[in-house]
C-alpha cells in the first residue's frame, strides 16, 4: 500500500508528526487530543486498496464511489460524518495549447482530511510544503487544508485563463493580418479553443456553488474563521470565469468576423481575377477582327498596319491596367 | 392478462416471493404485514388491462391516464395515496447513430410499486434482478425499487453521452480534414445530429427537477435514508445534462466553422478554376494575333516563325504554371 | 340580444335546466339554491350587448372591457367577485400551414360562469356537450367548467404542435434532399414556419403563469378536490410549450444548415461550370494555333492534318471528362 | 414664468378650479381641505424655474435632479414625502419609420401632482382633458392622476408596437418578393428596424418594474383602489414588450433569412451567367475550327458549307438554350 | 514614503486639516473627537509601504492583498473593521477609440478613509477638491468620500458610453454608406469594437451588486442618510449599463448585417463582371465567324462588308450595354 498512500502526517499544533505505519491509531490519537488533525493523501486508489480507509474515517458509501471514480464534477457534498469535495485542477500545455483536467478529491471531517488524487496534474505537494511553513493557519484544522488547496487550484486557474487570453491575441493577429497566410485552418483552429474553453469551464462554473456555501454559515467542519478566506478564492473563482466567459464570446466574434472576412476576400479576388481576365479578352477580340477574311480590309494593306495595331493591344492594356488599378480591383 | 403482468413479487425482509394469481390478496398480506411491498410490473396494458389494478391500488385516474398514454414528459406527481413518477430511459443504436427514448412509469405508495413500461428499451429485468440480490436495500421498501430503476436509468444516459461524444469526434474529424470527401452531407449530419441531442434532452433536462424534490424532505413515500441516494442520481444526471449541452454547444460551433471552412473552400476553389482560365486564355490571346490578316506581319515569313511562336507559348504557360504554384494558387 | 348569447343553462346537480329569458332571475335562483350554477356562453358582444350582464353579475370594469377587445394575452385576474381568464384556442389550418388565434374569456364567480368567445376557432359548444354527459363532475360547480375548457384548449395546443411536427419533417426532407428542385423559397418558407411557431407561443407561454396559479392554494373560487386536474393541464401546456420551443430551435438550425447547404451546393456548381468551360477552352486552343497565318507550318500541309487535329481535340475532351468525371466535377 | 408652467389648477371633489398666480398658497389651501389636490404641469423648467417649485413641494434634491435632465430611464422612486415616476412616451414619425422617446415626470404627494415634461411627445394636455370629464376618477386624488397618466403613454406604446408591425410586413414583402428590387439595402433597413425597436424596448422595458411595483401594497401615496388600475397598465405594458419582443426576434431571423436567399440569388446568377457564356463559348469554338488554315478540309470546299455551318451553329444554340431552360438555368 | 502618499488630510466638521507627518496619531485623535475622519490618498504603493497602513487601520488581510495588487473585479466587502470597495475608473482614449480600465480601493472605516489608485486614470484630485468645496456633504463622514468617488466614476462610465456610441454611428455610415470605399477592415474594427465593449463591461456590470447592497440596510459603515445617494448612483449605474448592453447587441446585428451586405455587393460585382465578359464575347464571336476559311463567304466578297460587321458589331454592344445598363447589371 505505501505507493497508493503519498503522503501521511498528523499536524499538532500546527507541527508536523510524521504518521506510524498505521493511520487508523494517527486518527484516534489526533481525535483523542482534540487540537490535532490527520492529513492522508492518496494517488488514484483502487477499490481494494480504500477499503480500509473508508472504514476506518467512517466515510460514507456514495463518497467513497465518487472518489474511486475520475470523471467526476466539481461538487460538495455534506454528509454527517465528513464533507465531500470535488476540485477539478487544470494543467495548461504550451506547446500544444491544451487544457487538461484532472480530479481532486477532499473528504474533511472533525480531526482528518484525506486528499485522493486522480490525474497528472496536482497541487497538492506544493500546497502541503507551503501550509508546513504557516503554523498558524494549521491550527486552524483540516478547514486549513480544504482552504489552502482549493485557493491553490483556483490561482492556477486564473493563470491558465492568463495563457488562453494571449492564445486568443495571437489567434486575433492570425485572422486579421491583411497578408492572408495560412487561412485555411482558422476555423478548425477556432473551434479548437473554444473546445478548450468548454474544458475549462466544465472544471470552473459547477465549483462556483460549492464555494458560495463555504463561505456562508450552515456547511459543517467549516471553522467560522475561515468564511472569509473562502469568500477570497470564491472571488478569484468568479474572476477566472468572467475572463473565460468573455473568451468564450469573443471566440464567436472572432469566428463570425472570420467569415465577413472571408467573404470580404472572396470579393477581392474575384474582382482581381476578372480584371485578369478583362485584360486577356480585349487584344483577343482585337485579333479576332483583324483575322476576318473580308477581301476588303483596309488596315491589312497599311504598310505598319500589324505593328499599329499590336500598339493599339499595348495602350488599351496599359490603360485599362492603370484604370483597374485605380479602382483596387488590381 | 398474463401477457401484460410482465413479472409480479412480494418482498418480505428483502426476500422474494411470487405472487399467487390475485395479486389484490397478495397486497392487503403485504399492508398487514407492514414490512414487506409488493412489486407489480406490468408492458403497455390497456386501460381494461389496467382497470383492477386501478382500483385494487386506490390509484389516483389522472395518474393512469398518463400511465397508459405514451408521450410523457418525466415528471413527479404526488398523490394522495401514492407518488407516480415518469421516467423516460434512452436507447442508443449504434449504427444508425440515433437516440430513441422509451417510457417507464411507476407508482410507489406504502407497501406497493406498480412500474409501467412502454417502448422497447427498459432496464427493469436487470434491475430486478441486482436487487433480489441485496436484500440490504430491499428492506427499505418501495423507496429502493425507485432509487434503483432512476439510477439504471440515469447511469445509462451517461453512457449514451459517451457514444454521443464519440460521434462528435467522428464529426469533427469530418469537417475538419484536409481532404474534402463528402461535404455534401455535412449540414445535414450536424443538423441530424442536433435532433438526436434534443431528443436525449427532452428525455433528461425535466427529470432535474423531481431528483431536486426526492432529495429534500418533503415529498411522502420516500425513506429519509434513501435522500442522498437520490442526490446521487441526481449528480449523475447533472453530470449527463452537463455533457449533453456542451455537445449542443459544440454542434453550433461546428456548423458555423463549418460554413466559415466552405467560404475558405470555394475561395481556394475558385483562384484553381481562375488559374486554368488564364494558362488557357494566353496562347488562344497570342495564336488571335497570329491569325491575324495583315499582309505584312514579318514573323510569319521567319523560317521557324511557328516553332518559334509555340515554344513561346510553352515557355510563358511553365512560367505561369510555377508563378501560380508559387502563390498557393494551383 | 339571442344572436349574442350562444347558450344559457342553470345545472343543478349536475343536470342541465335551460334559461328562461330573463338570465338574471336564473342568477338569483342559482344563487339562492346553493348548488346550482348558471353558464352563460356569448359570441362578440358588443359594449351595449355586455352591459346587463356586467352589472347583473356585478363584473370588474377592467375585466368587462378586456373581455370586449380581442387582442388579449392569456391571464389570469383575481376580482373581488370573480376570477377574469383569458384563453387563446389555436386553430391549425393544414393547407395553408397556418396558425391562428382566436379568444376565449371566462368569468367565473360563485355561482356563475360567463364564457365570451371571439375569432372562429372555440370549442366551447363541444366542451359543454361532454361535460352534460359527466353530471359528476359538473357537481364541481364553476371550476368544473374553467377546467374542462382549459383542459380542451390545452389539448389542442398538443395536437397543432404535432402537425407543426409533422410540417417540420416535410422542411426537413425539403432542405436535406439531393435534388435540389426548388429551393428558392426555402427561407421563406422556414421564416413563414417561425412565425407561425411564434404566434403558437405567444398564446401558450403566458398561460403557464395561471395554470402554475390555479393549482396552487390561494386563488378563491377554484374548488379543492379540482387543483389536480389544474396540475393535469399545466403539464400538458409544459409539453405544448417544450415541444414548440424545440421546433423553434430546430428551425434556426436548419436555417443555419440551409445556409451552409447552399454554400456546398454553390461550391458544386461552381467547379461542374467551370469544367464545362474548360471543355471548350481548350479545343478553341488548339483551333486558334491552327488558325496563325505562318507559312510554314507543317501539319497544315499533311494529308489527314485537319482529321488528326479534330481527333486530337476529341481525345482531349474526352480524357478530360473522364478526368472531371472522376474527380466529381461534373 | 408663464412659458414654463403649461397649466395649473386645483381639483375640489372632482371639480377644476384655475390656479391663482401663487401655486404656494392653492397648495396650502388643498392640503388644509383634505379632499383637494394640486396638479402643476411644466415644459422644460430651467433649475432656477424649478427652484420655487422644489421648495414648496419639499421634493427631494435628487428628484429634482433627475426632472431637470432629460435622458433618463423609466422608474419609480419612493421618497419621503413623494413619489417621482419617469416615464418615456413614444412618438413614432410614420413617413421616416423612426421611433423618438421623450420624457415624462411626475412628482406625487399627498395632494399634489407636479409633471415636467421634455421632448415634443406628450399625451399630457388631453388626459387632463379627459380626466377633467370623469370627476368620479379625480376623486381619488393624485393616483388618479398617475394611473391615466400612464394608462396613455402605455396605450400608445401598443399603437406604435401595431405601427411597427406593419413595418415588419413590408420589409418580408420586400425580402420574400420574388423580384429582386433594390436588394442593396435591406440589410441597412433591417439594421435600423432593430435600432428602433432597440429605442422602443429601452423606454419600455424598465418601466415593468415600476408597474409591478404600483399594482402591490407597499408603495405609499397609492389608493388602494388604484391597484386593479396599474394591474391594467402592467398587462398592457406587457402586450406590448411581448410584441416588440417577438419583432426583434423576427428582425434576427429575417436577417438570417435574407443572408439565405442572397446565397440562393447568387448561385441563379452564376448559373444563368455561365449558360450564357456556354451559348457563347460554342458558335466560337466551331467558328475557330473553321478558322483553321489546313490545306484540306473538305468542308470548306462544299457548296453551301457555311450556310451548313451557320445552320449549325444556330441549331445548337436552340438545342442548349431549352436544355437550359429546361433546367431552370436560364 | 512621501510619493506614495498623495494626500492626507482630518476633515473636522466639513473643514480640511492637513495631516501632520505621523497619521497614526490624526487617527487617534479623528478618534476621539468623534465627527472627524481621516482621509488618506495613496498611489500604487508597495507591501512595505502599506504595512504601517494595514497595522495603523486594522485592515484584513485579505482586503490588503487584493488592494496591492491590481486586476480585481468591481466588489464590495464587509470586514469587521472596514468596508473594502474595489471600482475600475475607465478612461477613453479618443484617438486611438479604446477603453482603458484602471483601478480604485478604498477602506471605509468608522473614522477613516483610504484609497489606493492603481493606473493613469484617477477622478480622486478632482472629487476631493469638490468635496471640500461642500462641507455639508462632508459632515456625513467617511461615506460621504465613497459615495462621492462611485458617483464621480459612474458618471464618467455615461460619459465614455456616450463615446462608444458616436464611434458606433461612425461604423455605422462606414457600413451602410453606398460607396465601398474601404471594408477591408471592417470585421476587424467591428471585433475591436466589441472587445472595447467587453472591457468596459468588465468594469462596470460586476458593480451593480455592491450598489444594490449600499442603497440597501444592512451594509455597516453606511449613514442612513446616504442610501438614496447609493440608489441615484446604482440608477445611473443601470443608465450606462443598458446603454452599453445596448452597443453590444447592436454591434453584433451590425456585424450580421455587414455579412448580408457583403454578399449582396459581391453578387453585384459578378453580375457586372458578367455583364463585360458578355460585352467582349459577342464580337469575338462574330470576328470568329468571318475568320472561318469558308470558300464561298458571301459577305466577304460584299464591298463593305467588312464596315457592315464593324457596324453591326457596334450596334449589337450599343444595344447590350443598354439592356445590361437597364437591368442594373452595369
């Protein structure tokens, strides 16, 4: 069991003892003192290895399913001997300008907190470092763990959003630089962020609820000082999703001004070809004429007949160039 | 009236007994009893069919109208004497990549279930059956028979997301690839695609609000343990609905790329097209001016004028044929 | 005054007395009695046609001078003396694929029920006819009759939803067909099916509010044992309104794939034209180089010259038909 | 101060009483009465005209304010010793289809009414004629007043949403019209149809608020047999934002639809312009061949081989101008 | 620290006091004596710099961070000892036609108010020397400072909406104008347009909720006397909101409208293309006919025959340009 268990500690008193090889004994002394509290983080337990938590922090059934199975929605769920909390982290890859959610499970109780991780992507060694640095706030219990590892999820999201926002300028210089590139995959590329876009806010808006009811009376395990602190990452929260609203919006903008733009195009070149075409067809209907087989014909019989007319061809093309290039249409 | 009772049992202590032929005797024995139920479920009756089992139940005539009607909308409606509650389970046909849904009717009262079924998809035999084996939770009654039917029913629209995805994936690789196959289609199989999507939601967005009610305190027929059983099905269905509105979201998105993509199409198409007209309209322009009449044009007494005139040609259509490969426009 | 009033009739114990001349003397009766109710039904009154009735029932102005005006939007309005309800029947005329609304008012006191009915559609005559034949529930007194009308427009809301259904399908065939016979009026014809989808809604969707009203507790003259069948109707309004709502959804949709669809079918045209104009381009080619004026040019002086060339030409064309062909341009 | 003030008088028991010069003392004198009340009407008023006004009426500065500057929105403000209603009539200049909003303010106390009124727009002068006659309403006092204040502009707002309906007819005509017209621009008028209506629903709009609010109890100064009245106001004001409501969605989809059939023109066009341009590409293509300098071609030498030609060329151009027709090209 | 303070200042009965170097002991003694208040103006300053601020005024934590670092949403917060109120002042660069969002705390205490400024744009010079100018507003205390800087920086969002919508009338005549000039860009300035839009909105809709909170009881802090201040301030708040929602919508319909625009010109520009390519077609043709080597060609023979063709050839292109000219096509 120890590579499915990543990490085990009781905290008094805002220090950090190192838990024994059994957990189940951790928790009764944590419970016995009443100022301490267990943290037990997991990664991607299976159904076997759970069991002998769920009986021993006496976690309720349905909980217990939820935290075995991924593919989770962001949720909080109270049930009478712990709450049940459900983050989605985001991991943003540069290169290839995807979002990717993983999951995040807390149940918190009166004296324990057990983090189940599923994913690659996961604050919680970095979170656990900085909360050993702050006694004080770990005195606070496992309110303390809850707070600081959903506030760490929600920072990153706001970076992420961050990244999306500069994805989106390089997007907007794509599809409005007037040398036309590479237009043909704007729309796929288009339809590609707003994809990730969904991503981001399958994991952001349903966790917009849990964290309004943390930081208002009513939700047990809940410590009455850290309301506010909840109401801070709900604040940032809401922030991340306003800008990945407007996002959202702004791709669809984006992609009705592609398809003006486009039309826009289509127009130019179809002036400027016919222009083209314009330019080829007079000199033809001009040899047309002259090739007539009329006995009489005057201009054939002109000594520099053939040489005036091939500079009539020149002026006229050399005219109606200039004039189509006035008009823009070359 | 055997063809219409598809399967009928008393429940004692979570153990099974079949009925014997008057189920109205079997269900005053369950009543007197007080811990056992009875579980009648019954395939399209008609209303005579249906008529002694009206009476023998007590149910209310409203409720039995929308029973033996098709064509309901999910709902929760409590009565007197008995909760009656719509369901509406999907089918997913793979091959054609359509959703049909079915219905599936049951009153719960005190000691009794009476579940309807019309339509081919029904998870019942299946239900019953996982719960003959967990006399556990057939001890809380009637109350168990409708938490599992709604969690079959949920979990397999979850399910049928999933492939739903699955086709998305399909589609979008469609309308994205390079190379253009059969665009022919593609309005049309995104629109048909939005029907289905409809359809799936019909069946599922108007369930959200009777899972709220079962939940909360409140509604009569229902054991207090059986709540957060509910707020799971309830949870799955949100997670359903969830993924379901996003594909709808992304079906929009992808008919509008998909209109922006053609405009790009029919632009490349046409610079093609525009292409080949000039490779084609310069040497007819150049063999008008040699077609000419004019009695003296020097070029036609030169010993290899021809020669000279169609390796011209040949040389200014490879220098087109390269200009315009060079421009994207070939 | 008979042209106006349709029909007047006491119904004492469920059984049908009619009218003397005098309504107001039958009023006093009713009245008096304690289980009789008077059902006075009239056709476009005039504001002098109204007046008796208004002061004999004691009627509120305001109603009074909604119920002369058609143009009404379904409501209903509490009075000291009476409920006002407003009712607007659908009549679906299938050749046309046309909606139209018509207006149903209903006053109902204590002891009374005024229908007033404007525009062609009503089914009042047929309403009154069944519930004659039901004495029981006519024993409900007025409510009785506010939900058997009700209940019958409703269920007519159902069955115009299903031929709007069916006229849905017949777009669709129409959009999606490969042949394209005669898409002209395609969008006229999906905005004409809009708004009549929107004259359709704007009878339904205000009448959810006074059904949601009438079932609930609070409202006076509406009988106990009725708010069931109050709820009955609500339900089937909610599926009127969803399914309509889904139509009108649907119907931006096919819009929107129409207008993709033409962008395909322009894309289609385009290159089978232009394969036909490459078809000729190349032949006059080849006959304008045979048609330069060099004295020397050999094939000119073969003896099959003219019969090669034109085999030449024919050979072209056709391997560039095959081309086309198998490329799908023609 | 004559220009400013536009009428004044105290109304005793229903019965108008002309304004001495000082509107001081006619107010001292209504409230002393009981029965009486004060209605003051100004165009205009400049802050130092206002300024008397202001004191003696003890309104409140932000009020005043608000009264002074036109472009406001439409509300309802409770203050201490008066209401301030803003309400936003409509004029709607049929020639130019233009819809202009003006203002409307009314101060109401306990026996006073005070109404300032900017913009040209005003139904002020004839419901104080109207009112003057019904001496049964202005019993009741500054409500009264209120109430057919706006009763009038509601009732106008259904006139011009009747009004802008016609609008919407012609322009379908104009976008559905089998012949093309001036095409150019409708989607301009289309645009500026949404503007107006956008005008319209922003004087609308907000006033739902202040309407619900006057037919509840709760605000003062209001008759309780007034409510019934602004009930009345509300339903209409609700008529008429249902309707502009459903134009404005009608203007989206007849824009969608125009951008259809534009698509559908287009591909005519192209179809047409290309069948021409094939009934010009052939007689060119035979005439070519016929241009062709072969020593031998029999046909040059037949008798009437250029009538036969000719015949010909005229027989095809028959034969593919019905093909075209046939196929609806030309 | 004297850049980052910007000005300090007891205001005593309405009356300024410059603040002595140590603000710690004018708060004590604003304090003591009851109707005074400190007023401390700070720019963009660091941690350290706010440190002795945070300790001197017993301000959250929290609240600190967040008004250290710009990029907060509108908000208003309760603390025990404070009111934090966060308002994104808005600047309108004229030239360069974008909104410039920067940022503005303040924490309202019983005794004390201090605002940090983050950005250029900054309306708090220009509403402090206001302020001092009213010393009866001042002597509402520190609300006086909150209410007097919201209202300072909404009317300058109705100003700035004012702007965008002369900028929207510019786009307007740029879209709709006959002549094409240069539609290039228009999708992209419409787009810009919208992003301008979002980054107002951004500003200002967040800022309704906390308005609505100030105007009603319940927010510490608050003079009673201020609430109808809050609620002018939440009104005009309303005012710039709907306006710019307004802009948004339009913007959208504009972008819409310019999609059909495009499309109807670009049809015209084919039919006038068309109508040239037809113009030059038909003399060729004819040319082409009398090119044909034909040996008996009557006409050629004919004395003027070749003037005869000249002539025709002109008739025929009179005729067409006047055809095409009266169909609109040239």
């Amino acid at each position: 069991m120890p590579g499915v268990i990543v990490d085990c500690a009781t905290y008094r008193e805002g220090r950090r003892i190192d838990c024994a090889a059994d957990f189940g004994r951790a928790l009764q002394e944590a419970r016995a003192e009443g100022h301490s509290f267990l943290w037990l983080g997991m990664y991607e337990p299976t159904q076997e290895e759970f069991d002998m938590v769920t009986s021993e922090f006496a976690l309720h059934p349905l909980a217990v399913e939820d935290a075995l199975n991924a593919h989770q929605r962001p949720k909080l769920e109270v049930y009478d001997d712990s709450l049940f909390v459900v983050l989605k982290p985001i991991t943003y890859d540069v290169s290839a300008d995807t979002v990717t959610a993983s999951e995040l499970m807390l149940f918190v109780g009166d004296s324990f907190v057990v983090t189940v991780r599923h994913g690659a992507a996961s604050p919680l060694r970095a979170v656990r470092k900085r909360l050993e640095q702050q006694p004080r706030i770990l005195r606070h219990g496992p309110t303390a763990v809850l707070y600081a590892v959903s506030d760490a999820v929600v920072d990153h999201y706001i970076d992420v959003a961050g990244e999306l926002q500069l994805d989106l300028e390089e997007l907007e210089a794509e599809v409005f630089s007037p040398d036309r590139g590479d237009t043909k995959n704007t729309a796929a590329r288009i339809y590609a962020f707003k994809r990730e876009v969904m991503e981001f806010r399958r994991a952001t808006v349903p966790l917009a609820d849990p964290m309004t009811r943390l930081q208002n009376p009513g939700v047990p395990f809940v410590h009455d000082h850290a309301r506010p602190f909840f109401r801070d990452v709900d604040d940032h929260l809401t922030r991340a999703n306003e800008s990945v609203e407007g996002l959202d919006r702004l791709l669809s903008d984006i992609l009705a001004a592609h398809l003006a733009q486009m039309g826009v195009r289509q127009n130019d070149d179809m002036r400027k070809i016919s222009a083209w075409a314009a330019l080829a067809a007079v000199p033809t209907l001009i040899a047309g004429v002259y090739g007539m087989n009329f006995h009489r014909m005057p201009e054939l019989d002109w000594r520099y007949g053939y040489e005036a007319v091939l500079l009539v061809m020149v002026v006229i093309e050399v005219c109606l160039y200039r004039l189509f290039k006035r008009r823009g249409w070359l």
